[in-house]
C-alpha cells in the first residue's frame, strides 16, 4: 500500500487572501498553487515547472515571497496571501509596477509576469535594489524563458526610482 492509496485527513484552515476571509477544508498533501489555482479559481498564479524552480507560481504569504508550489496550503492558517490578482488598484488600474513592465518591454508571452511582478514587488519592500546587479540577485528564483531579463530589472528600477546604471 502506498502513502497516495491512505485515506487522507483533513483540516480546517482560516486565512486571509487578497484582503477576503477564507475557511478552507485541506488536504495536507495539497500545495498552496493548488488550492489557490484548483479551488479559489486564482489562475494568475502559473503553474510552471511544480518543482520550485522557475519562480511562475510566486505569492506574498505573511509578508514574504514563497513558490506555492512547494508551499504546502496547511501553512496558509492564519496567514495573510496576495496573489497577483491583489496588485491592481481597486479601480482595475495597473500597479505602478505592472505599468512599468509595460513601458519598459518586460513581458513577451506573459507566463512568467505575475511570478515576476510578485518578486519584484517583494524586492522594492525589502529593500534589494542598491544597483542593477542586487535586483537580479534577488530576482534570480524567476525563469524567464523569453529572455525578458533586462526590461524586467528596468521595470524594477524605474518603480524603485533608480537612475539607469551606465
């Protein structure tokens, strides 16, 4: 008998997502990107590679970036998460943020933008910015498979108010 073939218990989680109240019944086993994905129908956040690696699934839980992925959804109790659907203004505007990967070309396919946007974000409010080679450092965790890199540390920099290295 294999673990998969057990029945599975269950817990009771309450969290808060995108400023809503949630009460969900979970399954241990079960990912934050699942849940999010599966059951709350929060499809901005990708399911890339599953494994941890790519960054396409990464959310703010308690106030620091994690990859869902890897995140087992029992860590949710309690918990505050945004998602990328929380990052638009309440009027559906762009998040300064969002705009500047518009203006400054860092999107191509789009996949891995709200992964992107979501570190991004965690690095403008932790601080890593001190030059170009920091915000890459931190944004190391996000794959960008069409090659984006250079717009999205200048859409980084421009939120963060830097001027452009030289």
């Amino acid at each position: 008998m294999s673990t998969n073939d057990l029945p599975a218990t269950t817990v009771e989680v309450t969290c808060t997502i995108n400023g809503d109240p949630v009460r969900l019944t979970l399954d241990p086993r079960e990912s934050l990107l699942d849940v999010l994905r599966e059951r709350l129908a929060l499809t901005g956040t990708k399911k890339g590679c599953d494994q941890g690696h790519c960054g396409a699934c990464t959310v703010h839980l308690g106030g620091r970036r994690v990859v869902s992925c890897l995140t087992p959804a029992v860590q949710a109790a309690g918990q505050d998460i945004h998602t990328i659907e929380s990052v638009a203004g309440p009027d559906g505007g762009l998040h300064p943020l969002q705009q500047a990967f518009v203006d400054n070309d860092a999107l191509q396919c789009g996949y891995c933008t709200p992964g992107q946007i979501m570190s991004g974000l965690a690095c403008i409010a932790e601080g890593h910015m001190a030059d170009d080679d920091q915000i890459r450092e931190y944004l190391s965790g996000n794959v960008c498979r069409c090659g984006a890199y250079c717009g999205i540390v200048a859409a980084v920099r421009q939120v963060a108010g830097m001027t452009q290295e030289g």
